[in-house]
C-alpha cells in the first residue's frame, strides 16, 4: 500500500490555503499545533487580506494560480465559497497537489463526480470535512457501537432545528437559495456522523417543506430588509443504511427549538445518546435495557480535536487507502442530501447509488502525527 505522505516530524506535509475567509482562523489555529502539516502559503480574492494573514503565519501570500501550482506545496486546502468548491479543486488535482475542502464536496453531484475522477486520475489523496466525525464525541460513541454495549442496531434520530440564520446573520440571502438550506448547511456534520457510526446509506425517503416565502434580516447594515426564500426549510427523511437500520433526519429552519439529542442511536438492548456532530467532543451517554442513563468514558477519538485534524489524518494516509475523511465520504453524504431534497420534491423512495467504505475507527490519542512541542 505504500508509505504515508509524511514518516516523521521533520517531514511535514505543505500546506497552501485558498482562501483566508472567516472559517480559515480555525485551521490556522490547528496548524499551529499539529506536527504533522506546516502553513507554507495562502492566497486569496482579496489580496489583502491573504497578506495580512500570510503576515500574521510567518508564510508567502500568493495568487491563486500560484499557490496551485507551486512546489513547495503539497496540499492545496480549499477553504473558499462552496460555489468555487470544483474550480480552485480542479486547478489542483490538474497541478498534482493532494486537495482538501470544507464542505461540501462541490456544489452539484457532476462536479463532485469529476473532482473524484480527477484525484483519481493524479494519484493524490482528496479529502474533505467534516472532520468533527474524529474527536471523542462521534468515535466514543461509534466504539460503543461497535463493542455491541447497545445490542444490534435497530435505528437512530438525528435532529437539528434553529428559526433561521437571518436573526443574526448580516447577510444569510444564501443559505434560502438554491443550494442553500438547512440539509445543505448542516446536514453533511450529521449525515457524517450517521455512516461513520451505521455505515453507508442505500436509500432515502422525505418530505419537506417552507413555512415563509420571505425572511428579514435582523441584524448588522440591511437589518429589515427582505430575503426571498427559495429551498425547502424543513426537511424530514428516513435514511435506510445497508446494514439494515433507520435513521430519521429532521433537518429545520423553521422550528424555534428542540429538547431531542442531537443524535441518538437505539439498539436491541440499550440508547445510546451522541453528542453535537458540529463538535469534536462531548458527553457520550448509554441506557441500557433494565438499567439508567450513564456517561461513557471517551474510548476513542482525536482528544482536543479541531477543524483541520482531518488534514493531518490524510497526511499519515498511505497511497491507496483513503484518509478518514475523504472525499469519497463527502461524495457520499452529498449524494444522500442532494437525494433527500429530490425524494421530497418527486414523492419517491430513492436510490442511493454511491457505497463506501465505513471509514476506519480512531483509537485514543492526541492528534494524527503527534503535537508539535
């Protein structure tokens, strides 16, 4: 199968970012700590604002057609506009740079297919957040799962409400357009969550629906003004895994709050509550038959994890496995978000086509590749 892209310390994988935006200060932070990856570059639209980070970072602030195809980097990181998500990871993969998006994949299934294809073709590795999936929250409850401490697995909730983002974003126009919404925006932290623990889905059902055709901003400059909506709001689907379990996804923009966990897996003999799939860590807790609800020690997992673990993950992936967080992972869940929305729309139990591997367990540690210092 090869060595990893990176065998020691003093060999670290380069990392060029694309766009420095808002999302870019939490994989910057990362970085900072992992032994695994060092910052070499970054660029942006607004140049700058990539100088001012690269400033800040100690590193060389490029263009976009620059940073791609230099050589002293080995990874291109894709944190730009999701819109851009199959461009800027194009120009990569035709470079020979490994990639590494934030969700989602890309925009469309097509593009996320070629992007596939392309990485393919180039020999490198693609991966792809959510990393949330490696910290102690998801993997402690995916070894519970897997020890058998909740019998066969039977089915499993997920659940995410909020009343919208325009109370406190200045500008949420585009979470209510056309790949917008509350299963785009969030859905790939739970659908993530729901194969890392029950494995890949082969179909889906749902409804969905809008209950305003406008919203108002309620903060920053345009407060009061008027924002179409154009997607779906709510959405509820049933989620049938290979294995043979159910999950039910409810997904809103609509609803003002909710008690439910954010997950929660039952078995033949016990729950199993999962925390926030938006966090690394968190409470684990089990209930099992003829007993009470109990915390879990966490057994596995990246402890302190944060966004850009995954990136360090890939980095100690040997050539011909794929990184835990893959791009064939996010393939996967787009696929299924992307279905739910066309399950909905036609009334229709359907199809999903794309099958993955489960991605490998984390067992207990500190961070792929070791902390620097």
């Amino acid at each position: 199968m090869g060595q990893p892209l990176v065998n020691d310390s003093a060999d670290r994988l380069r990392i060029g970012i694309v766009g420095v935006g808002a999302i870019s200060g939490a994989y910057l932070r990362t970085f900072r700590r992992l032994d695994a990856v060092r910052l070499v570059a970054v660029a942006d639209l607004d140049r700058d604002r990539a100088r001012a980070v690269a400033g800040d970072e100690g590193v060389r602030a490029l263009s976009v057609d620059d940073l791609v195809t230099d050589p002293d980097v080995d990874l291109v990181l894709n944190l730009t506009i999701p819109a851009a998500h199959a461009e800027i990871g194009m120009r990569a993969l035709a470079a020979g740079k490994h990639l590494y998006g934030e969700k989602p994949l890309t925009a469309t299934m097509a593009q996320a297919r070629g992007l596939l294809d392309a990485a393919a073709d180039a020999g490198v590795h693609a991966g792809c957040a959510p990393d949330t999936v490696l910290g102690t929250g998801i993997q402690t409850s995916r070894r519970a799962i897997d020890d058998g401490l909740i019998g066969r697995p039977i089915a499993a909730t997920a659940t995410m409400v909020t009343p919208g983002h325009e109370r406190w974003h200045p500008n949420p126009d585009f979470y209510y357009q056309p790949g917008g919404g509350p299963v785009l925006d969030m859905g790939p932290y739970y659908v993530t969550a729901l194969v890392t623990l029950l494995g890949p889905v082969e179909s889906v059902m749902a409804s969905a629906s809008r209950t305003r055709v406008t919203r108002v901003i309620g903060s920053g400059p345009r407060a009061g003004s008027v924002v179409p909506v154009d997607v779906d709001t709510h959405v509820t689907g049933v989620l049938r895994h290979a294995s043979g379990a159910l999950s039910t996804l409810v997904m809103s923009f609509d609803a003002v709050a909710t008690r439910a966990s954010s997950i929660e897996v039952h078995g033949e003999s016990g729950s199993l509550a999962v925390p926030d799939p938006n966090g690394f860590d968190g409470d684990v807790r089990i209930h099992r038959l003829g007993g009470e609800w109990e915390t879990l020690p966490p057994s596995a997992g990246y402890r302190d994890a944060a966004r850009g673990f995954g990136v360090a993950d890939l980095a100690l992936t040997p050539p011909g496995a794929l990184p835990r967080a893959s791009a064939e992972l996010a393939f996967h869940v787009l696929e299924v978000m992307t279905s739910l929305h066309a399950a909905a729309d036609a009334g229709t139990t359907l199809p999903i086509l794309s099958a993955p591997a489960r991605p490998a367990p984390v067992p207990l540690g500190d961070a792929p590749g070791g902390l620097r210092g």
